[in-house]
C-alpha cells in the first residue's frame, strides 16, 4: 500500500468533494483517513437501489449520526446526482460533514445540481507520484502508467488495455455522454497520439470524421471525467508574438500509451521522449495541489517557434524537459529565448544525464531524479511567490 501525499485535514471542519479518474485510490484513501465514518457506497447495488428511490433514506440515517463521530462519506456520488439536495439540507440542519468521492461532476452539471453552493471545498487526487512510490522505477512508470492497482502488478499492460475498454462502457456509453461511441474511440486515439501537442480542433475533427464543435465537447467530456486537462499558453505581458492555443495532456502516462498502442519504449525514441515530458507535466501538477501552492502551470510558444515545456506561476520557473543523457547547446535555446523577455525567472532542464550542471547564463540542467527530490522537497519554487 502507498503513502499518499493527499491530506484531507480540513474535513474535521468542512464538508469537501474528493474528485479523481476512475482507480486512482480514492476509496482506499478515504478508508485510511476516516476508518470511524458513516459510509454510503453508490456501487453498491443495494445502497444504490435505496437511495435511488428514496434519496431521503439519508437524511433518516444521518439523523441517528452523531457528527463528533466524524464525517459521512459518500462514493459514487456522481451516480445519483439528487442525492446532493438532501447533502445540502442535512449540512445546513443537522451540523453533518460529507467527504463526497466521484469520478465525473459531469453528470452532476447536467442535471443542474450546484454542487453545494460552496458549502463543500474540492480537492482531487491523482496517480502516483514519485516521492509516493519506494525504489521509484522511472521506466517502468512510463511504461504502466501510475495508477496505484498497476504500478505494481506484472499484468499492468493487459490491466491498462481493459481500464481503457472499461472506461469506454462505463463512464460514456452507460452515462450517454455522446451519441457516437465509435467516433469518440477514434479520438481518444488521435487525442492519445497527439498528447502534449498544441490542439487544433480543426485537423483533430476532420481525423476523427466529426465537426470541430464536437470535438471540443469531447475534450470537454475528458475534463469534466477528469481523463485529461489543458494546459494554457503563458501570455504575461509578451514581447514576441505567442502561441495562445492550449496544449492537452491526458492524465496517466499509461493509459495514454494503451490508447496510442504506444508498445514498447526504447529510450533513444521519439515516444520515450513524450513520455518522459508526460510524466513530468504529472508530476508538476499533482505538486501544484498537494503543496498547496496551487500556482498555474502553463508552456510558452512563440511564432518563430522558440518554446518552453512548462512554465511555473508568474515566469516564477521555466523548466524544458528533455530526455537526453547528454545535451546539446541547441536544446537550450527556448530557455534562452525566454530568459530574454522574463529575466526574474529560474530557468531549468530536466534531463537524463548524470550530474547537475549551472550554464554560464545560469540555466539549470538536473538530472530526473534530483529534479524531482528537489521538487516534492520544496527546493525548486523556494522563495518563489505562491
């Protein structure tokens, strides 16, 4: 079992939702975290049948729950989407917490219910992470991905492909999400192929055979299923002309591979490569929530093609991520480029190669590893603003 960085302390005060993909750990962790809770499971089938009837059978519950005990948890909340009405009356008149867990506030949205009105804070857990997993295995982890259930288990690939086909059945085709499932599954295989890339709706709809309108519902349905995010150009007062379309990551590395039928990984490869920069965006963005610092992750680009991987908060950090063991001067000239024009920020790139390096113009070259100490040890934003 892993430690989890997720801390979730401030139940004890106030209610929260706890999103997070299908498999992530969401219900281990809350077991851990809250073992004396009053639990509502939703994939139970009997549960489910009850207060899909009777939503109020809660509120009867709830009544006989003495709230010092600690919080009632609910998972699945998404499954039963009026449930939350009785959620908000017992909060407001019975002094009750809720930990409510999903995968999806999509269906929730749909149904025109306002997720409590800003009675509940939200939180969201990710894969793994490095600094959670003992002995860390970076190929291993570009291979199989970071689900908690995979990282360790010697079938992870076969596991992958069926977590794929189990999310196609599960959470479009029986929620309805879209009405054309094979053209879906097309572009969740473009969209996998295309991970890390500038979108252009445009050329994805017409590879997928759909209008550019219902490609982006489909981006919209991966984020809403917390599958995938954008991450925005960076556009902080520039003085070149910039990129300003959005890039898409999908939120394993691992299932990304099973979508793209990605195969074996062979470290010199252009698939190494964008997988290695995969799980280091993974990273940064659980790091992001977990540390509380909750800065905007986003990349640079400009039109004469000068670019950055990730850019952390306000240009506090620019990191360029390169799978090389041995780099050249050409691999830094984004850093450069952007060092120009935002001069206060610290300029990094993590790399394969052996020791760290400091450049003459100060650019920092880590290797992975230390990077990623340094990150989750609180070294790589230190005296940053939050």
């Amino acid at each position: 079992m892993y430690k989890r960085l997720m801390k979730l302390d401030i139940a004890e005060r106030q209610s929260l939702f706890l999103w997070g993909p299908r498999q992530t750990g969401k219900s281990t962790l809350l077991r851990l975290m809250f073992p004396a809770a009053l639990r509502v499971d939703l994939l139970n089938a009997s549960e489910f049948r009850l207060l899909k009837s009777r939503p109020e059978a809660l509120r009867e519950r709830c009544r006989a729950w003495n709230p010092a005990t600690g919080p009632v948890v609910i998972d699945e909340v998404q499954k039963i989407p009026e449930l939350l009405d009785e959620v908000q009356w017992i909060i407001d008149n019975l002094g009750v917490r809720f930990v409510l867990s999903g995968s999806s506030a999509r269906k929730l949205r749909r149904t025109g219910q306002n997720l409590l009105g800003g009675r509940a804070v939200r939180r969201e857990l990710f894969p793994l992470v490095s600094t959670e997993i003992p002995d860390f295995d970076l190929d291993h982890a570009l291979a199989c991905g970071l689900l908690p259930h995979l990282y360790a288990n010697v079938d992870a690939l076969e596991l992958l492909d069926a977590y794929v086909a189990d999310y196609l059945k599960e959470e479009i085709h029986a929620e309805a999400l879209v009405r054309n499932l094979p053209a879906f599954a097309r572009f969740l295989e473009v969209t996998a192929l295309t991970n890390g890339e500038i979108v252009n709706y445009a050329t994805i709809a017409q590879e997928v055979g759909v209008s550019a309108a219902a490609v982006k519902d489909y981006y919209a349905i991966l984020v809403d299923t917390l599958l995938g995010d954008f991450v925005p150009a960076f556009r902080l007062r520039p003085k070149r002309r910039v990129v300003q379309a959005p890039k898409f990551y999908l939120f394993d590395v691992g299932v990304c591979g099973a979508l793209a039928g990605r195969g074996v990984l062979r470290p010199q490869s252009d698939a190494f490569g964008r997988a290695f920069e995969h799980f280091f965006w993974q990273e940064l963005r659980a790091y992001a929530q977990y540390s509380g610092r909750r800065f905007l992750l986003s990349y640079w680009r400009t039109s004469s093609q000068f670019e950055v991987d990730f850019v952390l908060g306000q240009a506090d950090v620019a990191i360029e991520i390169k799978s090389g063991e041995a780099l050249a001067d050409r691999h830094l000239k984004g850093l450069r480029a952007f060092g120009e024009e935002y001069p206060q920020a610290r300029r990094i790139v993590v790399s394969r190669e052996a020791h760290k390096r400091i450049t003459t113009d100060g650019i920092e070259i880590y290797p992975w590893r230390q990077f990623l100490e340094e990150l989750w040890g609180e070294a790589i934003l230190s005296g940053r603003e939050r």
